[in-house]
C-alpha cells in the first residue's frame, strides 16, 4: 500500500521555467490563431532560457550551460536554423531528434523513447514540440486519440522533471464571437487543454495583443504581458489600464456579444435582434445569453443590469 507521503517523498517541489507561466514538470500549451507568430513566441521563449535574457515579467533565469530539445513538426527546420541565426543563439545547444528531417509521430511509443532518452542524455530541461498537429496522425477531435498523444507527454514531463511546451492552434473565429481565446476555441479535443497545467494564449484584444494564462492549475493566473513581433523581432510590454481586460470564461460568446451591443444604455429589442442574426447568432442562443446576463426589459428596449439604475424602470417589466 502507498501513501500521499511517500508520494511526496518520490516527488521534487513544483519548480518554474518561468514562474506562474511555465512550470517543470508539467505540460505548458502555447495557444493562438493561424499566422500571430507562435513559433517566433516559442524561440524567443528558449532565447530567454538559454542566454539569460529578461522573460517578458522580468524574471532571469540564471546562466546556465544547459540545452532545449527542439522538436519541428512541421517540416520547417530550415526557417528554425535562419531565426536561431539570427538571434545569434548558441546552435550547439538547441538539440534536435537524433534524425532531425525525419516526421514524428508521438502515438507511436518507439518515438517517445527517442524522446524520453535525449532528455535524460543531454540532461534536457526545457522541450519544445512546434506543433502539436504535426506531432501525430491521429484525429485531433478525438478524445480517445488525444489522450493517446498527451497523457505519455505529460507523464514524461513528471518523470523527467522538464517543462515539456507545445504549440496549438485555435479554431476558427465565429463573427460573433469575442476576440478573447478561451479554452473552448482550442482546436480538436478538449483532452487536449486536459493534461496541459497551463494553458497560455497568444490573442489580439482591442487593438492590443498580449499573451494571457489562460488555464493554471498551480498557482494564480498572472497578469497578461503585451506582446509585439516586428522586423523578425519580439518585443514585450506591461499594460496598464483598460487594456488589461478581466476574463470571465463563464459567460458565452453570445453573452460577450450582447454585452458589446447593449453598453451603458438600453437598446431596442427589435435591432439587437436583427443584428444578432447578421452576426450569425441564433435566436435560441440570443435568449440564452439573455438569461445568463440577467438582461432587463424596459418598454421594448433591453438593457444590461447594472446600467438600468441610470433609467425609470417598470418593475412590471424586470
């Protein structure tokens, strides 16, 4: 019989890559949409790593002689070399599969093991897998084959003690829908964002982009970081203000919509309803999000809750 104590004594301490982003031992997904510069994200990532240069909070890392395992699943290993180049990082130390033009398929066990023994032969800390759709040939949709490709990684990260990061992609945006990435525009399975303890996400919120945790389950989220990439460079800032948007994943797409049209101040009913049509809403999921808002009737306008104080309202209609 074992017991939660001597687990604990099997078990190092939860220690941080990067603090409150990217822990060891665990799986860390980098998300976001098509062409917004994940992999740019990613190198700049092991950059900080392997040079001691400032993460985007300010934290160091420390110097240190150690490697990152890179692995290219997307045929473009040529456009990796050029950037490393570029950013004049320590090529001997960004290691790569033992063939490195040749595909991976992370369901296949045999290619875990190559994986699992460059770690512990290079004494690897830090594993980049860009991307997580070309890791695999199985159905990203499904949880079963999902769950094939990721609770083996996350099992390695425990077992090895690294920060094991993917980069996903997220599904197509709705017209409807917010700007904001949540754990439901994740593409394929949710088995996916399952065995990540954190999911960070890369996303474009008025005008500003900024990366953002969106799952943690170790520790408190921490505020999101603006992020600039320009010229081949990244470049990072602290936001301030409004731009720093609070996220609340309870509330639908349809609901941050409604929330958009209706503002401070009420909205004939007729209109919202037209335009949320236009905007590829159903009314069904329209008066779901009405529900969920608390939206209040005055005459046959609608109004956000918190905004009808501003306005005489019959009690007949709340």
């Amino acid at each position: 019989m074992a017991t939660l104590k001597e687990l604990a004594e099997m078990l190092p301490a939860i220690e941080w890559l990067w603090p409150s982003w990217i822990p060891k031992g665990f799986v860390t997904m980098l998300a976001g949409r098509q062409g917004q510069g994940k992999s740019y994200l990613a190198l700049s990532f092991a950059r900080n790593f392997l040079l001691d240069v400032p993460w985007p909070d300010g934290f160091r890392s420390g110097k240190t002689e150690k490697k990152v395992l890179w692995l290219d699943c997307e045929s473009a290993q040529a456009l990796l070399v050029q950037r490393s180049q570029e950013w004049k990082l320590p090529l001997d130390r960004i290691v790569l599969p033992d063939e490195p033009l040749a595909p991976i398929a992370l369901e296949d066990s045999g290619d875990r093991e190559k994986i699992s023994n460059i770690v512990s032969r290079e004494n690897i800390p830090f594993v980049v897998i860009d991307s997580l759709g070309g890791s695999h040939g199985l159905d990203v949709n499904s949880n079963r084959d999902m769950s094939r490709v990721l609770k083996p990684l996350a099992a390695l990260a425990r077992d090895k003690g690294i920060a094991l990061f993917i980069v996903h992609h997220v599904r197509k945006r709705y017209q409807w829908e917010s700007d904001l990435i949540t754990l439901d525009n994740i593409m394929g399975s949710l088995a996916i964002s399952q065995f990540c303890r954190s999911v960070i996400v890369k996303e474009t919120v008025k005008g500003v982009s900024r990366l953002r945790v969106e799952k943690i389950n170790i520790c408190k989220a921490p505020p999101p970081v603006g992020v600039s990439i320009k010229d081949g460079n990244v470049y990072f800032a602290r936001l301030e203000g409004d731009i720093d948007i609070p996220v609340s994943p309870f509330v639908s797409p349809a609901a941050e919509w409604l929330i958009e049209e209706l503002g401070d101040s009420p909205r004939k009913s007729g209109e919202v309803i037209k335009e949320a049509a236009t905007a590829g809403i159903s009314w069904r999921q329209l008066h779901k999000a009405k529900q969920e808002l608390g939206i209040v009737r005055i005459g046959y306008t609608w109004a956000l809750p918190n905004t009808v104080k501003h306005f005489h309202t019959d009690p007949k209609n709340a």
